[in-house]
C-alpha cells in the first residue's frame, strides 16, 4: 500500500504522533484492551525452530560488528516478528505504547501547539484554542529555534521528545517569525491541553461545514456539539452539511461508529471477523440523526483512512450521503492494543472489517460518487498560517461539495413545487 507523501502535522499538546503517524501505514481502527491480562500459555515452540533462533541469535552476539545488549536484541527479535505480520502490527515500547494511548484521550499535558517539519526547521502550524502557547502569543508559522536552549533544526521527534514534560513544568522556546524576522523568547509553563478533532463553521445561510482530523474518544461528542451550534447559527435547522474527512488518518474504532451514528437513523455501521470472539461483532446505528435529515457531502481522499473509511463506507451505502474526492486510503483491518507484562505493548490486528453492504475494502479504498481527477489536494486549513474559516470557502473542494448540495436543495424544490402544481 502506497500513499502520496505529505506533510505531517503532528499534535503537541504532550505531545501526540501515534495516530498521525498511521499516513506512513500504520492508520489504526484501534480497539482497546485496558487491563493486562496473563498471556495464555504458548503453543511449544518446535525444536527445529528453536535451534534455528539460536542459532542465529548467537552468531549476533559473536560476530555482528557491534556488541549488542541481550534485552536490546530480544527487543528487535520481538519487533521484526511482529513488523512481519502486516504492515500494522507492531511492538510497542513503553514509550510508543503511551504515545497511543494519548492519541485516544483528546486532552494531553502539554504547550498546545501543532507542528510540522518545513525544510530544515519545525514549523508550528498553529497553536491550539486556550492553550499556553496561545496565551503567550505564538502564531501559526513561526519556527521553533530551541528549546530549553537547545537547537531544534528539523529533528521532529526530538522536538516532540523534548516539548513533553508533566503539567505545571516549564519549558523555554526561542522562536523565529518569518514574517518579521525576529527572534522571540517565550516561557511556558505545561498544563492540559484540549485538542480538538473537529471544527466548524457556516459556509452561506444554512449550510454547514464540519471537519474531523482524527477519531479519539471525544470525536464524537464534539460532531454532535458542532452541528448544535450550527444548528443554533441557523435557526435551528440545516438546508446542507458538508463533512470533511480529507487526510484524517483514523484512530479509535468505537469513535468512528459513533460519528456515524450521529448522521443514521438506522442500520448497520460495520461489521467485522477475526479468529476470537471479541474480534467478530456488528455495530448498528441506535437511531438519531442529528442534523434532522439534511443533505450531506462527505470529502474524500487518499489520506481518508481506517475510522474514517468506516464512517465513509457506512453513509455511502446507506444513502445518507454524497462521497466527493478521491480514492480512500483502503485500510480495512482492526488493531487491538494489547498491555504486556513489562510496560509495553502489543498492536495486533485482530479483525477486517466490513461495510454495510459486506464489502472490504482493504487495499481498495472507497470510491467517491463524484471522483475528482489529478492530485489530491490539502484542506485549506492544513496549508494556511491562519485559522480556517478565513480559508475554507477558498477550497475548490469544499466549493463543489457546496454546489452540490444547492443543486440538490433546488431538485428538491422543484418537486414540491410539481407536486403542488398537480
């Protein structure tokens, strides 16, 4: 499987890379194990197998031109093992296993920025709502120099490392703004942050755009709290909806069904099969709409992944909505994180699934209804230095889905009016 590389937006409100970082192939439709438990007792390992790793984990130890630690080399054992399944699998350490696990959370103790790598620096692409780095005035651009005196450069992960720290610590940026050259100083002090997957705003009266970013555990709350306030904005009702769903890479399986639900009255979500019982289930809508009907486009593309393709493949065959776009990413296999023993973790997928009409669409995607040619495109929110609402009537994508639920309002119309004609 292959995507078009991109810019990789990362949260730092702790900081948070684990979902973001499934656009290089490891999108999560993740389920959640709490509790570790013991692991059952292991099938006898043959004795020609256990000879041949021996074999070979001596030779290492001997020969290889560095000298290795035996837990180190235990550790890249059970990581290739795991990396072999399939590209989503993985061993994860303590470290990455908590990097996921505030990835499902939405409030992490952090400074409250997004960044990105731009060139040879790390670019902050904006920071977030109520955050500290907000109240003390960075903006959207600016580059981060160093930290707590140390350079940055374009070490992402470094960055990301060193910008973590427990709420109530400080940490020292100097910052470059490119749009006066100047060289600021800001000291902050770590708090918990709220990231918020979703945003909206009203594109013309009555019509409504939502975007979601990724699936964590209060995606689904904040969809049904967005479209309250445009709701609200609007009289109390919706002619259009248009959601967008480009580039968001998934995340928590359960988060992705009750966005769905929110735009079903009825009917199935997903389904999906595995070799457990826990890994076969159905998830039916509970029955409310709450946009009350209303027309909705959803936008596509090749970095619509996982939860995403879930909610995607959900309304498309059920009628509820328009896909526009491009292809999807066609991830449709189910990791369930697994607590080890010794702090870390297992990422194991678990399950496919199966949209409503019992399609997979794993390494296939979905099709959009209106399929647009050439490249895919970034929302304008993810390419600008500014907040979105100033941008997105500027997208050409969210431009035609907008036309397109106009032209479905005045089919509409024109229906009633013949109807009362006759």
């Amino acid at each position: 499987m292959s995507m078009r590389p991109r810019s990789l937006a990362t949260l730092v409100a702790g900081i948070i890379v684990g979902v973001s970082a499934a656009l290089a192939g490891n999108a999560l439709a993740g389920r959640k194990s709490d509790v570790a438990e013991p692991a059952p007792p292991a099938d006898t390992l043959p004795w020609e197998d256990a000879r041949l790793f021996a074999e070979v984990y001596s030779r290492i130890k001997r020969e290889y031109v560095d000298d290795m630690d035996d837990h180190e080399l235990m550790e890249k054992a059970v990581r290739g093992m795991v990396a072999a399944l399939d590209p989503h699998s993985a061993y994860l350490d303590s470290e990455e296993f908590e990097e996921i696990r505030l990835s499902t959370m939405g409030s992490y103790p952090g400074i409250g920025i997004e960044v990105t790598t731009e060139e040879a620096n790390v670019r902050i692409l904006r920071p977030i709502e109520g955050s500290p780095a907000e109240q003390a005035g960075m903006r959207a651009g600016d580059l981060i120099v160093k930290i707590d005196g140390k350079d940055v450069g374009a070490d992402l992960a470094g960055a990301i490392a060193r910008l973590r720290g427990p709420t109530g610590s400080s940490v020292r940026l100097t910052v470059r703004r490119p749009s006066t050259g100047q060289q600021l100083e800001f000291s902050l002090r770590r708090a918990k942050v709220d990231v918020r997957s979703v945003a909206q705003q009203v594109l013309e009266p009555g019509y409504g755009y939502v975007r979601i970013t990724s699936f964590s555990e209060t995606t689904a709350d904040e969809v049904v709290h967005s479209i309250a306030r445009l709701k609200r904005d609007n009289g109390g009702k919706l002619k259009g909806l248009v959601l967008d769903m480009r580039n968001n890479p998934g995340g928590v399986l359960e988060a992705g069904v009750a966005v769905a639900d929110a735009f079903l009255d009825r009917g199935l979500i997903v389904s999906a099969d595995g070799r457990t019982s826990e890994s076969r289930f159905h998830m039916d809508a509970a029955g409310r709409d709450v946009t009350e009907g209303a027309p909705l486009v959803v936008l596509v593309n090749g970095g619509t992944a996982s939860a995403a393709e879930i909610v995607a493949g959900a309304l498309k065959d059920h009628g509820r909505a328009e896909l526009v776009g491009h292809k999807t990413y066609g991830k449709g296999s189910v990791q369930t994180v697994m607590p080890l023993s010794r702090g870390g973790a297992l990422k194991l997928t678990t399950s496919r699934y199966f949209t409503p009409s019992g399609a997979s669409i794993h390494d296939k995607g979905i099709l959009p209804d209106i399929l647009i040619n050439g490249p895919d495109e970034q929302p304008a929110d993810e390419a600008a230095e500014e907040a979105p609402p100033a941008l997105v009537k500027q997208d050409p994508e969210v431009h035609l889905a907008l036309e397109e639920l106009k032209s479905h309002a005045r089919l509409a119309a024109s229906h009633v009016a013949h109807a009362t004609v006759e």
